[in-house]
C-alpha cells in the first residue's frame, strides 16, 4: 500500500492560489479605475471654470462689497465691516419689506399649492382637460411687468374694476391704498404662478395607473380620498421640488410690484408693497442720488442666506419615503 507525502504546515490549511497580477487598470492599492470613469474630467472643468468665473467669483465680490461703502465704479471703498448688516436690521424700510417678503413666500404658497391640489382634484377626470391646463398655464406666458400693470391699471382708483362698481352701485374700493395694496400684489402673483405648479404636478398625476382609482371606486372611495391616499403620495416627489421653486422663486419677487404699483401712479412703490428685491432696487437708484452699493450687496446676502435656510427646511419637511407601485 503507497503512501502519501502531506505538505509542511497547519492541518486542513488549503493552499491559497499566488495573488493574481495587477490588470491594466488596477492601482497600487487594488481599485480598479478605467480610463472611462476619468473621461468626463475634460467636459466637467469646462463647465466648472465658467460656473466659477461666472457666479462664485461675483458672489464674493459681492460679499466684499457688502462689508463696505461704496457708490459705484469712479468712487473709492471706505470700509465698514458689519455695519451695513447692523444698519440693515435697525432699518424700518427694509425690516417692512422682509416681512412682506416672507408673508408672501408662506401666504402665497399657500394659496398656489391650495389651488394647485384643488385643480388636480377636479381636473383629473374632467372632459377637455388638456384644453383647461393650456388656459390655466396661459398667465405665466405673459411677461409679470404686462400682468402687473395690467392689474395696476384695472384696480386704478378711476380704473375699470372702481367702474364697475359704480354702475352696480357700490362704492369704489382703495385697491392701490396702504390696507390693500400688498394683498392684491400677491393676488396677481398667484394668479401668474399657479398654472406653472398646476402643469408639474398634473404631469407628475397623468403617470398614476388608472386602475388604482378604478379599485379605489370600487371600495366606495371619493375623490378626496382617492387624492389623498392616491394622488398625492404618488407625486409627492415632484411636490417636494415644486415648494422649492416656489420659496426660491418668491424671496425674488420684483417686477410684479414694481409694474403693479406704479402703473398710473408715477414714483416710488409703497412701503407697504415693498419686497427685499425692491428693497434693493431702490437702495441703488437712491432716487437719482449717490448709489448705496454697499447697502443692497448686503441685501443681496441676507437673502441669501434666508433662502438657503428656507431651501433647506422644505427639504427637510417634504422629505418623505419614495412610495413605489408593485
């Protein structure tokens, strides 16, 4: 009977195969890293230069600028630190139009998404509806300058709403005075905005499969139900970035106001109409005076970081689990 040589070492230690030799795209420390993962370095530096040059590079200038006084080019910088954000805060001008401009961004919110969920619940299921989303988008086409004097025009004290009411009657209403100016400013906002939001989310609604709401009729569900347990989860995604372009888009609000209040009425824009964006305008023109660079740049970054904390927030209220169809 033969007999058979066991090899030096641990019993039942297998022998272990010699370490293979580095492939042609394997580093010194294992990771595989092919020459297609590196490829698109040529054709992001391009577009990272020009977004450096193009909006870094201002932003900080612009933050420079704000730490400072000036009156524009031709005129010398005269430091001030953080007075100009100090002075902003002890500012009843800009202190008013941040209020308007947050009561705008969380009031019209409201009334856009209210009207946006509305317009999804009844046109879902409405004949011609294709034809009603065209109409209700129609407002945001026009230019806000043409929907702001428009409106400024119709809610002139001699304008056509204030005719109307005479001829039935009643007594003209001060649309474009103290009380009332800024609820019809946000007023004209929401009616230019809210076919943009209607077309996302009804986009976002037209890929739910039509038998969810066969089966939910079924069961005896309404339409309220079926928009809230359907309707909704399933686009909640497409809501979640519809609330961030409209916080984004509202703490910018300008030419609306700017139309809306000086259309038959030359000069300024109220204070009580005012927002930061305004605000800021107004810092540079200065009525035809020397500019106040160094003020409005200070606007522009407390703003800045407002919506950036309003950004963030939102993120973090409509941060929800992905709701997927089996």
């Amino acid at each position: 009977m033969g007999t058979s040589t066991l090899a030096p070492g641990p019993v039942g230690e297998a022998e272990r195969p010699a370490p293979a030799a580095p492939g042609p795209y394997e580093t010194k420390r294992g990771k595989l890293r092919p020459a297609r993962e590196r490829a698109f370095w040529p054709f992001l530096l391009p577009a990272l230069l020009g977004y450096t040059v193009l909006f870094v590079l201002p932003a900080l200038y612009g933050f420079w600028v704000s730490l400072n006084k000036w009156a524009g080019p031709g005129s010398d910088m005269e430091w001030k630190g953080l007075a100009n954000y100090t002075a902003l805060l002890e500012n009843d001008a800009f202190r008013t139009s941040f209020v308007n401009t947050f009561v705008l961004a969380l009031g019209g919110g409201v009334a856009v998404f209210g009207f946006t969920f509305l317009s999804m619940v009844v046109l879902r299921q409405a004949k011609g509806r294709g034809f009603i989303r065209s109409v209700v988008f129609l407002p945001m086409i026009i230019s806000l300058i043409a929907v702001g004097a428009a409106i400024g025009f119709l809610l002139n004290p001699n304008g056509a709403v204030n005719t109307v009411f005479g001829w039935l009657g009643l007594d003209p209403q001060p649309w474009l005075g103290p009380d009332m100016v800024f609820r019809c400013v946000i007023g004209g906002l929401v009616w230019s905005s809210t076919g943009f939001y209607v077309a996302l989310m009804m986009s976002a609604a037209d890929s739910i499969p039509p038998y969810l709401y066969e089966d939910a009729k079924l069961i005896g569900a309404t339409r309220w139900e079926q928009f809230r347990y359907i309707t909704l989860p399933l686009t909640w995604d497409v809501f979640a970035v519809c609330a961030v372009l409209w916080v984004v888009n509202s703490l910018k609000v300008f030419e609306i106001v700017i139309a809306f209040t000086t259309a038959g009425t030359p000069g300024s824009p109220p204070l009580q109409a005012r927002t930061v964006a305004v605000q800021q305008f107004l810092s540079v023109t200065n009525n035809g005076g020397a500019p106040d660079l160094g003020s409005a740049a200070a606007m522009g970054v407390f703003v800045l970081i407002v919506t950036t904390v309003l950004v963030w927030l939102t993120r973090r209220i409509t941060r929800r689990e992905r709701v997927e169809l089996s």
